[in-house]
C-alpha cells in the first residue's frame, strides 16, 4: 500500500538484455567506487537478471545488490552464486506477519522470511529493508530479535514517502511524527547494531545548528528507469524534471530547468523537495521559524560495531 514507484510517470517497460548491458556499460567508471542495486517492481520477475549480474560483476562494479520482495521467482538463487552478487536485499515492513501482510498483501511475510532462509542457507550476504511508518513502528523494536534469529548482515530504515500510493491514499496517515521517530528509531537501531549488524538509517529531522547536504551536490546516485530516465533525486521521480535521459542508449543531459536546479536552491526547511511534496513532516515555531530541517533521504548514518 506503500509503494513509492508511479507508473503513470514510467510505464511499465521491460528492458531487453542488450539495453540493460549497454546502459551498465554507460555507468561504469574503472576510476570510482561504482556500485549497482537492481530494484524494481520485483527485479526477480526479469528472466534475465542473472546474465545482467554475472555481467556487471565481469565489468568490474565493486558491489551487486538486488532488492527483492522475498518471492525469488525465476529459481533466481539457482542461477546466480554468492560469489556473483553481493547482497540480497529483502523488504520487510513489519516483524510480525499481521502488520507487515496489511502493508505488503497476504502471504508475503511468510514468503519473505522463506527467501531469507534460504538465501542465508546458501551462503548469500542478506540485507533486509524496513521503511517505518505509522502503521509498523510500535512494533519496530521486536525487530532486533527477528534480525538475531534471521542471520541477517545489514539492516536499512527508511521513513515513509509520501510519494506513490502513499500520496494517492493515505498521505498524513502513514507520516511519522519527529517525537516518535526520535523516541524509537535511533535506539532499537542501536540494539540492532550491538548485535553486530550494520545498520543504515537517515536522520531525517536535523536542528537548526546542524549541516543540511543535499546529495544532489555532494554525491553521486542515479536512478535509471525503464523509460530511459535518469534521476539524482529519489523525490523529483515523480516529475518530468530529470536531469539526463538515456536516448538512443546514448546518455544524454535533459535542457534546463530540471532537478539539478533544485539542488542549488538553500531555505531554512532544508530538502527542497521534501518541502514542496510532503511538507506534512515540518513544523513552524510562533515565529514563523521550522523547528527542523529535513535531512536528505540520501543521506544515512550508518552503525558498525
Ligand atoms: S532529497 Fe532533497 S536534499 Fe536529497 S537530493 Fe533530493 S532535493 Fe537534494
């Protein structure tokens, strides 16, 4: 009920073999620290996934991920090695079958925890996703037993995005407030992370006195849609404003205005997009002040201990 991924803007493409080479082709830069993440939709339901890993693997990107929700289809694990891909990452959004099933349909808890059994059984690095919302994060701290007992190696938090079908259905409802997340999330992240588990979470609210970043300035991630869009900004996805377009397979930058525009632009909110689409998440002193910024989703605290 959550998914941030809008159709209407995308289509619904599957790309060829051939198109998803020659794009990873474009991406890769023998100089840099590259990595991949294959998310979707379900990037599982694309028969030739494992050809596109054992290839960029032999390109030479440092890190393989592919996003899964748990349903492995295609025998994906009988096709690709733990030496070929380096994480499996699942999405789970609930540790209890009861909250996670209302998110992400029925059947899919008991799913996801069979694909992680089996992918740990086989010797595969395992991260698992969690994006907290209002609906699953009074049961977020029964988290750090259920990650125990999976084996699991890495654990991402998100926070809900009004984006998607969150902004068709439930906008404010799904909202987290900032005295809840700050109540909770920080310190199960922690248990989490003294159980020697890495642990990626955003900051999300930053005071005032804190540096704000946006990582359209001060990193490098793109988001390469089967339409041929290529995004800096995970929250301008749902605009026609990217700032490249693959034409042709040949990468080209889109004219002006688009995203990077937005990445120049500095007010005391923080992430311009965060204000312009879901500015339910900031709050105004008497003075017309924000209490906080909003962070950029893009950038995390990570936890190794
Ligand atoms: S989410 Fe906000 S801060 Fe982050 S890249 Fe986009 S505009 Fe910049």
């Amino acid at each position: 009920m959550h998914c941030y991924i809008n159709p209407k803007q995308h289509g619904k493409n599957t790309l060829s073999i051939e198109t998803i080479l020659s794009w990873l082709t474009a991406f890769y830069d023998k100089r840099k620290k590259t990595n991949v993440i294959f998310l979707g939709g379900e990037p599982t339901l694309h028969k030739d996934l494992p050809v596109a890993i054992k290839k960029a693997k032999e390109m030479g990107y440092s890190s393989i991920t592919v996003d899964t929700n748990g349903y492995l289809f295609n025998d994906i694990l009988s096709k690709i090695t733990n030496e070929e891909l380096d994480f499996l990452s699942f999405s789970l959004d609930g540790a209890t079958k009861e909250i996670n099933d209302k998110i992400r349909g029925a059947g899919s808890y008991d799913t996801c925890i069979t694909g992680i059994e089996k992918a740990v059984s086989l010797g595969f690095q395992t991260s698992l996703i969690y994006t907290v919302n209002s609906e699953n994060i009074d049961e977020f701290h029964l988290m750090v037993s259920l990650l125990k007992k999976l084996k699991i190696d890495r654990f991402f938090i998100q926070i809900i995005g009004i984006r998607g079908k969150s902004a068709d259905t439930n906008s404010s409802k799904l909202q987290v407030s900032v005295e809840k997340w700050q109540s909770i999330v920080p310190s199960v992240a922690n248990k989490i992370a003294d159980l020697g588990i890495t642990v990626t979470y955003p900051k999300v609210f930053l005071k005032p006195d804190e540096v704000f970043e946006c990582a359209g300035n001060v990193a490098e991630n793109y988001f390469v849609f089967p339409n041929g869009r290529v995004y800096r900004c995970p929250l301008c996805e749902d605009f026609p404003v990217h700032g490249q377009v693959f034409d042709q397979n040949c990468l080209t930058k889109t004219p002006k205005l688009n995203e990077t525009d937005f990445f120049k632009l500095n007010i005391p909110e923080g992430c311009v997009m965060n204000r312009l689409i879901q500015p339910g998440n900031i709050s105004y002193d008497d003075d017309g002040r924000p209490a906080y910024k909003i962070a950029c989703c893009m950038l995390k605290e990570e936890i190794k201990k």
